[in-house]
C-alpha cells in the first residue's frame, strides 16, 4: 500500500510540476491531486510525511515531520516563498493542509480559502455564508482551527454549526447538514474535522452557554448522521442512550436537575485516531456551569466531563475513559491537543496518549484501556497538590470554597489552551505552548440558569458560570513560554520565555527543529534539542495558529497561518502592528519580499463624555456582563483585535445607545443588545467606560 500510495503521489506531483510556473492549476489538476486522499492514504504519508493531509498532520496527532531538506544547519537561510492575504480581521486558528500542491486553509467566520501551494495563488475561496449576528454564541472569536480532505472533498464545520462538503477542485458546495440537536441552545463549532473510515467527524462547543456535548460521525458521501455519542447525560425520564451515560448518571446529583443546564463536556476540539487498535480518542469540556456546586451541588465526578474518552469510530460505543479533572469546578477543560506514543516506561514499551491540559498537570495514559501510567505539573498549579497512584487527583484545601474568591492557578485560560502541541520521537520530547493568565473566581450566590445577573461576566448573552471574577485583586504575573517537555521522565528539558501568554501551536520536524508563532508577531525556528533560536522573522501581527510542512516537486516547505485572536486575543495584544490574517509559506533562499507591516493607529484615552458619577458602579456591573469578553477592561490595556472601549471615539460613547440597541455593527459581529439592555443601562455602561477612562489617565 505505502508503494502504491508514494508512487501515485510522485505521478502526481510530477503531472502538477510542469503546470504551476506556466499556468494556473486547472479543476481537473486538483481534483487528481486530491481524489486519493483517504484514511489509507494519511497513514501511508507518515512514512514520509511529504504531504501534510490531517489536521495534526497524521492520525496520532503528532505534528512530526520526517522532512529534515530544512534543518538546524540551514534553517537560517529561510526566506519568504510567498504570502496570501485571507481577507480577515478577526482570530485565524487554523493548520494549512497540502496535499500534491494544493493548499487548504480556513480562515475567521469559518472562510475556506484553496491556493495552489507552490505560488500561493487562490484557486477558490469558499463562503459558509455564517450570519453575522450568531458571534455573540461563541465564547472564543469567530475562529475556525481548519478543514479536512478526503476523495475530492474539502469539509468544514461552519461556526453557526452547519458541517459543509465542498469539491476540492471547485470550491462548490456538495451537500450542507446541521450538527446541532437543538438550534434553541447556543451551539457552534470551532474545531477541525478528522475522517476516518469515509465518517467525517466533527464536534461542537458552547458549554458556557447550557448546552450537552456529544461528538457525531456523517457519512462522507451524503451528510447522514451515522452515530453520536453523547458526552454527559440527558434527563434520566427520557432514558439513557446507552450504558455509559446510565453510568455517568451515578455521578451527578438530580436533585438540581443538571439537563436543564445542558451539562457541558463539550467536544470542541481533540481527537486522535489509533488505526491499529481501531480506537478514536476524544477530549471532552468543562461542566455547564462551570461551578460544580450550582450544578451537582451533593457532589460527584460529574463523567464525562474534563476527560479523554476512548470510543469505537465504526459505531461511537464507550471503550474507555480517564478523568483528568473529577468533578471540574475551574473550566479545566480536556480538549486540548491529545497525542498518541509508543514509549518505553520502566523498562516495559507502552501505548500511551500524552496530555496537557487546561488544569496544569502533565499525563501519560495507556491508551489501550485508559489506565493512568503518571500526572506531574508542566506549570504553577494551585488546585492539587500532586495525583495519587489511583489517578485522582490530591486537591488542595480551599480550592473549592463555596464562598471565598480563589486565585484559581492555572485560571480558566488554561496552562495550555488549544494551541496544539507537537512529539518530536527523535528527542523523545514534546513542546508546550505553556501559558498562564491571572484570575480570581469566587462563587455567585445569585446565579440562575439563563438568567442576566450584572456583575457575572457576559450573563447577559447567555454565559452560564455561576463565577464572579477578580472581586479581589490576582497575584499572579502573565505569562508565556515555549516548554520542551520530556514525557518519560516527566520533566521540563528547557524553555523559551515570551513577552505574553497565548503563543502560537508548535510543529517539530526531523531536521531538529521546533517552529512556533508568538504573540508578540514572529515567526521562530529553534533547535529542538536545546531550545537555541536558529531563526525568525516578523509577520505583522500576533500568531495563535500551528504551522506545517510538506514537500512539492522536491522541495521543502512550511506554512503558517497568521490572524491574532481568540478569547484571550478579542481583548489583549502584544503588538502595535495590525496585519491581517495571512499566510505565509517558506523556503531555503526565498527572496520574496515580506509584506509591509502596518502600524496601529496611537490609541487615544476617550475625554469629554459627560456622565453622572453615581452611574458608574452599576454600570460596571453591566458592563461586566455584557462587554468585558469581548472588550476587556476599558482602558486598562490597548485592546485585541476587538476594540477596547476605553480608547473609543467620544462621538462614538456619546451614540451607545443607538450602536447597542439598534444594530448597525451586526455585520461586524457585534451584537445589538436590544431587548437586553435599557438606553438608561447603556448610559451607566458609558459612565463605567468613561470614568475609568478618568481613573486611569496619567496625571499631568
């Protein structure tokens, strides 16, 4: 198979060879360039991995490419092959795929672009047409981690969650289905689908909004829904599904009936597949609310909440399970990149699954019945103090109180968020994208299920947490930074300090070399064995996505997709420059010039709104929970790729009432907040803006 594969790639490669100087790739060239890509043909690649046709480039979510053409010798040499623009403003999370020469990328607001990988050139550009008042259902930016391919086909989970086929040579739409079971809840997706077996499987996200996770396999050919596995359980009236949400069940307490707060446990983003064993791997969300005490108040594990889920793809059936946070009361969630190893531990080779979540632990897991092998901080971690030989972990006194705030270490942002990870099996290590952004949380005794209660954040568009944030002031200091991590040992090899959280996804390549993005707008090779910088350059603004590599007519490649954002990146920035989402695409002595960067306009404290001072307290409270994720504090920092109110126009305070309430920046994004908000709350909300814009101006 992996013969006849590597040949008919070759042929390939040399049928599109001849064409991409002299002309542009004809339909018919990129529907033979991509018409073989199936399950077998991703696990043949990763004997060479010349093509980069997965999400996490093979099905064991390694992000590991045996190209080594560009290495630590010659990595400095790097120049730019060539840039697109993808026509976006807002978060691009997505990893390039390539397939024989044909780029495919997915941009904010769930935008399919098609370039022809060599030149750069758009071939199409495909439009989920996601309507632009559905933003405020998503906690995270309009962002969208990527696309799959398979036969021909492109799929991509729009983020109003609608999953789409498209022909890969036409940009054509072959078929539409909707994922979601209840269009009432505040449902998306934000993830990349992964095929398996001529299934795309795709999950959805919105825990903080009352919603039950589940995952959902669809025919490739016709959009029929063939299994769904729901993450949590339903209302035991109706009956479980099947034994395992019967098991969970014994895990939360009725009395409060948790189905009518959905549950969470959201399948928002990993999934790793084992072929051998035949066996998908899934890591699920937070609890909906987040504080277990307002939603299983006796207690209880609370499954399958916060774990990787081990399933059969032919039919979605439970095989196993680990929980990596019992009874998840911080958003520790467990969606982050999951990858699969063979390693040798104490003397013996297992299959493991390697794991570093939100909650700050490090583990190691056989992957074969889900027994935990080992659990060791990669960071601060203030909620356990270690996990016993059971595999549960010995949580510290006080990181539940019912009442008190509590300066949650990692916070909800995560010690590692969904910025993938990478397995380098040459240095036996695996690098972090290692984070942490302070917050305190203290339980909400006025919490109610879809109810607005100023003062909890975004209560006001449909948030369900049951938290009340920073009623004290954080200690912690932000943070970011590159960690190699040894997951044998299980143990920090070396790291790379950066100016801010929220770093780009890593890729390691055979050429003993680690690229990742970082917030502050570069583009870095390093030494994968000791963390040297080798190279870099800027890309004109901060990089959240995971580059890859591939191989064309000889010649080695990588790509990075470029656009700052996400939760952290609506409201915060590291840099002054505001390049839009782009990709660039890099090889050894490219001479192509570099985009011009652009520089943000010098943000202004807004003056001159008059206000009354008594309005600004409870305008701090709407604020809180209409505004701040989306916005941050005004003034306070210089605002992500969402405005920071505090810097805003006085001309554009003074007209709140009409932005709020009548919609004219839907198209933007923006919510209008009529019905939610009175015109007398918006001007509180002016006040709060306004006299903290006040409060922070430096003194003359």
């Amino acid at each position: 198979m992996r013969r006849h594969v590597g040949a008919m790639a070759a042929s390939i490669a040399a049928l599109l060879s001849g064409y991409a100087a002299a002309q542009d790739l004809t339909a018919e060239q990129i529907k033979a360039a991509t018409a073989q890509v199936n399950s077998q043909t991703i696990i043949a690649n990763r004997a060479e991995t010349k093509n980069w046709p997965s999400y996490g480039l093979d099905y064991q979510e390694t992000r590991y490419s045996k190209l080594s053409a560009i290495n630590a010798d010659n990595v400095g040499q790097l120049g730019l092959a060539w840039s697109t623009s993808l026509q976006s403003r807002r978060g691009v999370e997505a990893t390039p795929l390539v397939v024989n020469g044909v780029m495919y990328v997915s941009s904010s607001w769930s935008v399919v672009h098609a370039l022809e990988a060599r030149t750069g050139k758009e071939l199409w550009r495909y439009d989920p047409e996601v309507p632009k008042d559905y933003a405020y259902k998503g906690c995270c930016d309009v962002v969208n981690r990527g696309v799959a391919v398979h036969e021909g086909k492109v799929f991509v989970g729009a983020f109003d969650g609608y999953l789409h086929a498209i022909d890969a040579a036409t940009g054509q739409r072959l078929w539409k289905i909707d994922t979601i079971e209840n269009r009432q809840m505040s449902y998306t997706i934000t993830g990349a689908p992964r095929i398996i077996k001529d299934m795309v499987l795709i999950g959805n996200a919105g825990a903080e909004y009352g919603v039950r996770g589940y995952v959902s396999a669809f025919d490739v050919a016709t959009g029929e829904l063939k299994w769904r596995w729901h993450t949590v359980p339903g209302d035991p009236a109706k009956g479980f599904e099947n034994e395992a949400m019967e098991k969970a069940a014994k895990t939360w307490d009725p009395a409060v009936k948790w189905w009518e707060a959905g549950g969470g446990g959201t399948v928002w983003d990993s999934m790793a597949y084992d072929p051998e064993l035949d066996r998908l791997y899934i890591g699920t969300g937070n609890g909906s609310p987040w504080s277990r005490l307002k939603r299983s108040p006796a207690g209880g594990d609370n499954l399958y909440l916060a774990s990787v889920v081990a399933l059969d793809p032919n039919n979605g059936e439970y095989a196993c399970h680990y929980q990596e946070t019992p009874g998840d009361s911080w958003d520790y969630t467990s969606t982050q990149h999951i990858i699969l190893a063979d390693l040798t531990i104490g003397g013996r080779e297992r299959k493991v699954w390697l794991h570093a979540p939100k909650n700050g632990f490090f583990y190691v897991v056989d992957r074969t019945n889900c027994d935990f092998i080992s659990a060791e901080k990669f960071v601060e971690v203030t909620w356990a103090e270690d996990y016993g030989a059971d595999g549960r972990p010995i949580e510290a006194e006080g990181a539940r109180s019912p009442d008190k705030p509590w300066e949650t270490i990692p916070s909800p942002y995560g010690a590692h968020n969904w910025h993938p990870m990478s397995f380098n099996p040459q240095t036996g290590l695996v690098y972090i994208p290692a984070q942490g952004v302070p917050l305190v949380v203290q339980p909400n005794p006025d919490w109610k299920l879809n109810t607005h209660v100023p003062g909890e954040a975004m209560s006001n568009l449909g948030w369900n947490l049951g938290y009340l944030f920073n009623t004290a002031a954080p200690k912690m200091t932000p943070y970011g930074h590159l960690l190699a991590w040894d997951p044998v040992a299980q143990k920090e090899v070396w790291r790379v300090p950066y100016v801010s959280p929220w770093n780009g996804g890593t890729l390691t390549t055979a050429g003993n070399l680690v690229f990742q993005g970082t917030a502050d707008g570069r583009f870095v090779a390093y030494n994968a064995k000791t963390g040297d910088m080798l190279w870099q350059t800027p890309v004109g603004t901060g990089v959240v996505a995971a580059p890859s590599t591939w191989e064309f007519d000889g010649e080695q490649y990588v790509s990075v997709a470029v656009g700052w954002g996400g939760v952290y990146g609506q409201m915060q920035r590291a840099t002054e420059t505001a390049g839009p989402g782009r990709v660039y695409t890099f090889k050894i002595g490219g001479k192509t010039e570099m985009p011009p960067l652009v520089q943000r306009e010098p943000a202004q404290l807004v003056s001159g709104v008059s206000y009354h001072a008594d309005d600004v307290g409870p305008g701090a409270a709407l604020y809180v929970s209409s505004c701040l994720f989306c916005h941050g504090v005004p003034g306070v920092n210089n605002g992500g790729n969402i405005p920071n109110l505090g810097f805003s126009s006085k001309e554009t305070l003074e007209n709140a009432p009409e932005i709020l309430l009548s919609g004219p920046l839907v198209e933007g994004g923006m919510p209008s907040f009529k019905g939610k908000l009175t015109e007398e709350e918006v001007k509180k909300i002016v006040a709060f803006i306004q006299g903290t814009a006040d409060a922070v101006r430096p003194k003359q």
